[in-house]
C-alpha cells in the first residue's frame, strides 16, 4: 500500500496513515506494558496473602522470595515495553511535528505578501509554533492514552467484575459522573483557549515591533506610551492564559474526586466479603487485589482529564492552522524566459476605488534603463509592486506579449528581479544572503553593486554574519547587499525600487555604472528620486497627482515643469554637479 500518495494534509487522520509503522510499534509494546500492569494487582494480592500466612505460619519465607522475583522479573518487562512504546511515540510525534511544520511553511511561502501582513507577524508565528506544538501534543497525548488509559481501564474493569459484579458496579458508578463534568465543560476550554492563542499571537506581534523599534522610541521619547500598550498586551496575555489554565487545571482533581468516591463503598462491602457475610467470598488476597485495582483505575482515569485537555487545546488549534494545511503545489525549477520588450497600455491602479496612478503606457525593450520618478507618495513603489503580480491593476502589462495577470506567481518569479525599499536582509552571512543557495562566487556581485572592498574589510570577508535585518551593516551597506542578491539572480526584467538613497554620489555613480553593463540584455524600472542619472535614460516616466508622463529627460524637461524643477534642485542644471 502507497501512504504517500493517500496523504492529505487537511485531515488529521491522513497523519496518522502515513505514520502507521510507528503506531503499530506502538500498539504492540501499548498492549505488552498495560497487559503486563494488569500483574501488579495480582502480585500485590499474593504478596499480601502470603505475608498473612507467614505471620500465622501456613507459609513460608522462600514462597514469598520467588513471588517478589516474579513480580520484579515481570515488572522488567513491562517496564522494557513501556520504553518501547514511549520512544516510538515521541517518533511518532516528532515526525508528524516535522511534517506539519514543513507543509505549513511551504503555504506561507507561497502566500502573497498582502495576504501575509494582514495575517500579522505575532498570529503567524503563534500558529506556525505555538499551534502546531498543541496539534502534535493532542496527537500524542491521544496516542499515549488510548493504551496507558484505555486499555488499562478496560483491563481494571474486567478484574474488578470478576471479582465481585455488583461491588465493581457500585463503585464505578461515581466514574461516569466526571465524564459528564467534562463533556459540559468542553465549550468553555475551547473559548479560554481560542482567547488565549489570539493574546499569544498579539504577545509575539508586539515583542517584535518592540525589539525592531526600540530605537525609534529612543529617539522620539515616547519609551511611556509604548510601554503602556505593551503592557497591556502583555496583561490581557497574562489574564487570558489564567483562565485558560483554570478551566485546564480544573478537570484533573475533578475526576480524581468523583472517582474516588467508591473507595468508601470497597473499605465498606470489600470488608463484609472478607467477613464472609457479602456477596462473595474473599481472603485478604481477594480485597488487596480489588481495591489495588479500583486505585489504579481511578488514577488512570483521572488522566483523561489530561488527554481532555490536549485535544481540546489541539482542536482549537487545528482550525487555525487548517487553512494552511494544504498540500502544496511542487515548486518545479525557475525557467527564466528569455528577453523581451515590456509593453504597457493604459496602466493603473487604484487602492479601494483611490486611483493612484493611470494612463501609463510605454514600450521598452531589452538594454532599456527606465528612470521612475516623481514627488513622495505619487505611487513610484506601487507601480513596481505592480509587477509582483499581487494586486489586480488597470490596463495592460505584457511581459514579451504575455499579459502579467496570466502569468502564475512561479512565471512570474522566473521573469522579474525585484529590489524593494527595504533591503530585508537574513540573519545570516554576508555571502549566504546574496546567493541565496546557489553555488557560485558571491564577490563578482559584490563588486557589481560596489561593495566588494567593505565586504572583505570585515572580520570573516564574505562568511560576515550580519545579524536580524542586517543590523551590523549601514543603510547604504544593507542596500547595495540586497542590490548585489539582485544581480546574482539575473532576470529578463528587473524592477529597482530606490536603490540609491542611502548612498553617495561617488558610490552611485560606480554603482550605476555596472548597473548599465548588466542591463545590456534585460529591461530596467529604476525608481528613484534622486536624479543625476536619468539624462543617460532611455525613457522616464514622471508621476504626480494620479497622472503620469513619458519622454526622454530632454522632453520632459521641456514640458513638465514640475520634473524640470525637481531635477535643477538636485544638480543646479548640471547633472555632473553635486547640490551644496
């Protein structure tokens, strides 16, 4: 039988399919241990009953010898089998963790990044830890249980009524009243837990927004009043997991309590049987084993309380994490299409009926450097998200006569380099972070984006952890890092989204010079509003007020005033001429 292909991550028995080795493995040591503790009763019994005759001297010491190494020789066993059992659970439980995770995290990466700053930073790191951690302990907890609980409760109840049908039944009766306790308060843990997980990922959403901005707070001084909302935050956490933990911690002395109960009926009918005066007949054996049985039975069944737990808080958290748990479309190899011209008619976009931009139409083909500019917040970032191919837009884009909105988000990838305004960096080394995986020198593509000499200046060159966000690194450091992954990644389209502001004129200049080399085969969008380079573009479109206008920089410094004065600002009119 093929597991693999029966798996569906959408269904929690399918990781139970696919895990069936471990589980039969687990089955069989279950049974060995919860049969073996079956013995102990027995032999506690015998142990009790020969110790009785010792005293009155029907018995003898040796009798008791070989009945204490039985019991530990069966007791070795057992404790072997319960080995087994837990060693193939936590497998059990850690692969299908592994996995859980794994399928998780290959739906977010496939997920726009709209789709993942509405979810927030906090929820998905709660989900993508926190929630698959309780769906796996659920399953294990189920797991473990239905042998170190149910099987040995079965085992108890068969012993109990053997030895007297109508005690076992009396003192079991107080059992399903715990049962009904739970199944009543099933609808308040579930909404404590649901509260909690939301707290939990607010929690994480704030810790990172402080930690990423404490020196934003710094600066402004507004340390108190963050404070206070992170405090908050932290409060309806700390409030939410209480009562959480209430309703959890609850359920356990519960169960304990009403099942307990029928040791008074056992000291009470169990001591007539022994009298000979109940319904049966028993020596000091007989009562030993019945009581050590309910003992051991009550305490088995005060841990369904547990299991109650660990499947409420795991269905709570199944149905946050079900909508990612898909399975995932197989990634087939990026095929980078060759160069084409970039058609655009009648482009534009709107953000909820606001239009930002419109009426952008152009033609640039390979070997093009389209300068992009216009006043702050006139949509320059928007249009090249716009190739993202992540929000509808108005109009055409045609990538070598295939409109953008067909392209699925793989062909996309293939036929678009994208430098966004922030660098987003990995915690990771200086040469992990512009390869990306890929086996090749990292330094030629430092040296592209003019960063070669500060990179092999550093401690470790190119093996330089740079830390979360490349915070070891300056503004213009960070930039031309994430330029430099950019060239390493060579696309047919390339899409620059301010890739200048945190340099100097000198290193721009270098930087643009090997800009223009390898552009020679792909179709440049720069964005920028820094303008010194733009008379050397073939094309520029100026944005302001929705509108937008095509030219040469020589035609649109005569006609638009607003660029010809945005321009002379920065260079005095001379584009060789640094502005005081």
């Amino acid at each position: 039988m093929n597991h693999k292909k029966e798996f569906n991550p959408e269904f929690i028995r399918s990781y139970f399919r696919v895990e069936w080795l471990s589980l039969s493995l687990v089955t069989l040591s279950g049974l060995l241990y919860n049969v073996g503790l079956l013995a102990a009763p027995w032999f506690e019994g015998r142990l009790a009953q020969c110790l009785a005759d010792i005293l009155r001297g029907t018995d003898t010491i040796q009798r008791m010898a070989w009945l204490v190494l039985a019991y530990l020789a069966v007791t070795l066993v057992v404790q072997a089998a319960r080995f087994i059992k837990r060693f193939y659970v936590r497998r059990f439980a850690n692969n299908i963790n592994r996995r859980m995770k794994g399928i998780l995290y290959a739906n977010l990466v496939r997920q726009s990044r709209r789709s993942l700053e509405k979810e927030g930073t906090g929820e998905l790191m709660t989900k993508a830890i926190s929630d698959v951690d309780d769906c796996v302990e659920g399953m294990r907890k189920f797991t473990t249980e239905v042998f170190d609980t149910g099987v040995a409760l079965l085992g108890y109840m068969v012993m109990l009524f053997l030895y007297d049908w109508r005690l076992a039944l009396l003192s079991l009766a107080f059992t399903p009243i715990s049962y009904l306790c739970a199944a009543r308060m099933k609808g308040p843990v579930q909404r404590a837990s649901s509260a909690y997980k939301k707290a939990a990922g607010a929690l994480s959403g704030a810790t990172l927004d402080r930690a990423q901005h404490a020196a934003t707070y710094r600066i402004y001084g507004c340390e108190s009043v963050r404070e206070t909302l992170y405090e908050e935050t932290l409060c309806t956490y700390e409030k939410t997991a209480v009562h959480a933990n209430v309703w959890q911690s609850a359920l356990p002395p519960l169960y304990l309590a009403a099942s307990g109960a029928g040791v008074i009926l056992i000291l009470w009918f169990g001591a007539k049987n022994v009298l000979g005066t109940g319904w049966r007949t028993w020596d000091i054996a007989a009562f030993t084993t019945f009581l050590s049985c309910f003992t051991k039975l009550t305490v088995k069944s005060s841990k369904v309380a547990k299991l109650f737990n660990a499947v409420q808080k795991a269905a709570v958290s199944w149905k946050r994490i079900q909508p990612l748990m898909k399975q995932p479309e197989p990634l087939a190899p990026l095929a980078v299409p060759p160069a084409a011209d970039v058609t655009l008619e009648q482009l534009s976009f709107a953000y909820g009926g606001t239009p930002v931009f419109s009426g952008l139409s152009l033609t640039a083909h390979p070997g093009d450097i389209i300068g992009v500019t216009g006043p702050v917040a006139c949509g320059k970032s928007t249009f090249g998200r716009v190739f993202l191919g992540e929000a509808p837009y108005g109009g055409s884009v045609r990538l070598g006569g295939r409109e953008l909105s067909h392209l699925t988000p793989r062909e996309i990838a293939a036929g678009i380099g994208y430098l966004g305004h922030d660098p987003e960096l990995f915690a990771d080394s200086v040469e992990s972070n512009v390869l990306c995986g890929l086996d090749a020198d990292a330094v030629p593509y430092l040296s592209a984006a003019a960063l070669q000499d500060e990179v092999l200046a550093m401690e470790n060159g190119t093996a330089t952890v740079i830390g979360s966000s490349g915070v070891r690194l300056s503004g213009g450091q960070a930039q031309r890092l994430a330029l430099a992954r950019t060239l390493a990644h060579p696309r047919p389209v390339l899409i620059l989204d301010d890739p200048f502001s945190a340099l100097d004129r000198s290193t721009e200049d270098a930087v643009f010079a090997h800009l223009r080399a390898y552009a020679k085969d792909k179709v440049v969008f720069l964005i920028s509003h820094r303008l010194y380079h733009f008379p050397e573009m073939q094309n520029v479109v100026f944005m302001e007020n929705g509108k937008t206008a095509v030219g040469t920089h020589e035609e649109l410094m005569a006609s638009i005033p607003a660029y010809r004065h945005l321009y002379e600002n920065q260079t005095g009119g001379n584009p060789h001429e640094e502005p005081a």
